[in-house]
C-alpha cells in the first residue's frame, strides 16, 4: 500500500470531510439552491460549504498557510511562502445537472511552485494524489502517463468554450484548433471538469489534454500529478507558466511537442487574420 506523507494526510482528510457533504447534496440535486453569477457560471450552495469546509480542516492542520480559493478569493497567511490553491466544486454543471463527474482538489504552493496535489471524485471514489518527488496515485495504485507516442493513436481532452467565458477570438482560437486536431487523433473528449482532465491525463486514460482560459485552481493538483506520473506540463508557448496564463498542454514526452507545435500554428493563423 502506498505510504502518504503527514502533509497529504491532512490534505486527503479535508477533502474526505468536505466530499460527504457534496454526496448528500448530489443526492438532492433537484432541491439545491442555486444562484447565479454570471451566464452559464453557476456557484451553488454546495460549492460554498465545500469550500468552507476545506478552509477549517487545513487552517486547523497548517494555521500559518494562505489560501488561493474558487469562491472567497486570497487570503494571507503568517507564512508567506506557502499557500492552499482550492477548487472546491469543478465541475459545478456538471454537478447541477446530475451528471457524476466533478471532484474537489487542492494544491499546495511553496515559494511559487505545486509541491503536493489531491484530486476526488467523490461519487466514484477515486482519489488522485502525489507530492514532489514520490510519485502520482489513484488511491493506492502508481500513475504512469499513457505511452502512446502517435496522434493518430491518441484520444486527447480539452474544454469547450461557452457563453459567458468565452469572447470572439476565444471561439476562433478552438474552432481552429478543433479543425486541425479533429483529422488526426482517435478521438476528442470534453466531459466538463480541467482537474479531472488532468487527473485522467496521469492516469493514462487520455493521452493528453489542452485547454486555455482556466484559473489556477483548475490545474494546480492537476499540474503536480501529472508531472509525478511522468508527463509534460507546460503552457501554451511551452513555458512553465501556466498558473498565469491560463493555458495548459499536459501529455507524455512523444505527443507534448505534436500538440504543442498544432496549437502554436494556429495562432499563427489567427495573428495573419488580424
């Protein structure tokens, strides 16, 4: 059985606590209270307490750490080297419309880098984890990235754009993305959550996963498994800078550069458009 350090013990507890909350509400999902800020971004209540309960588990573990969250934004901590990045509900459509597949996930970020990572899926009881320099998990199975090496072979992940979260050259961009990846992989997946896609991506279900215009705690558990599990994650010019930028490609070693350099030749598109 893999051994978790006391740092992931508490990370994996948090999320064990907030995860029987979100169960029983999924179970009622027709009577939750939903609210809406803005189109086609839903924050329920469920979200909230979510992310209330992961706050009160960590800062009882870890009281000096910061917070990057979904819902209530920064807060500082005494230790301004260390901070939880949460997302305690992606996938909230998903969730509203009754559809299982959402997770809760926490990163933790020391001095600018994702040192350990937790992502769950609490319907069906997976849990993805890792922390620098010990390996990815899926509960206590070792990850390896797929080792697919061709595109033509490959299923890849991604976002779709909506209303709402999306302008103009938004839409473009995908578009022409879709248009140049479609003719060349086995198969395109959008199932509706980024740290999923990133968790399935470690686990080689996908065998790589693309996507722009996410906020950090989409991919910052995300970002750690996957490199613990033997993958490539960069951002969308290749550069390890995909916290701020808000675009991510994660693969293995032989389709990061072909995903990479498709996406790179149709913003060179794009840019002659204009």
């Amino acid at each position: 059985m893999a051994r978790r350090s006391p740092l992931l013990n508490v990370m994996c507890a948090a999320v064990m606590r907030s995860a029987y909350n979100l169960r029983r509400d999924f179970g009622e999902v027709e009577q939750l209270q939903v609210s809406r800020k803005g189109p086609a971004d839903f924050v329920t209540i469920a979200d909230k307490k979510s992310e209330e309960v992961l706050v009160e588990e960590l800062q009882r573990a870890r009281p000096d750490f910061g917070f990057l969250l979904e819902e209530g934004g920064e807060i500082k901590g005494k230790d301004e080297d260390s901070r939880w990045i949460i997302d305690p509900l992606d996938g909230t459509t998903n969730f509203l419309h009754g559809i299982p597949h959402f997770a809760i996930s926490i990163a933790l970020e020391k001095r600018g880098e994702i040192v350990a990572g937790v992502i769950y899926n609490p319907i069906n009881d997976e849990l993805f984890w890792a922390e620098k320099g010990d390996g990815a998990f899926l509960n206590d199975v070792r990850l390896r990235v797929s080792g697919r090496g061709k595109l033509e072979d490959s299923i890849l992940a991604t976002g779709i754009p909506f209303k709402g979260r999306t302008d103009e050259m938004g839409f473009k961009r995908f578009n022409g993305q879709m248009a140049e990846f479609m003719p060349n992989v086995a198969g395109i997946r959008r199932i509706g959550a980024a740290s999923l896609d990133l968790a399935w991506t470690a686990a080689g279900r996908y065998d790589g996963f693309w996507e722009d215009g996410l906020s950090p705690w989409d991919m910052a558990a995300g970002i750690i498994i996957m490199q613990e599990a033997g993958g490539i994650v960069t951002d969308m010019s290749g550069r390890s800078n995909m916290l701020a930028t808000g675009g991510i490609i994660a693969s293995n070693d032989r389709l990061h550069s072909p995903i990479e350099r498709v996406i790179k030749r149709v913003e060179r598109s794009l840019a002659k458009q204009d």
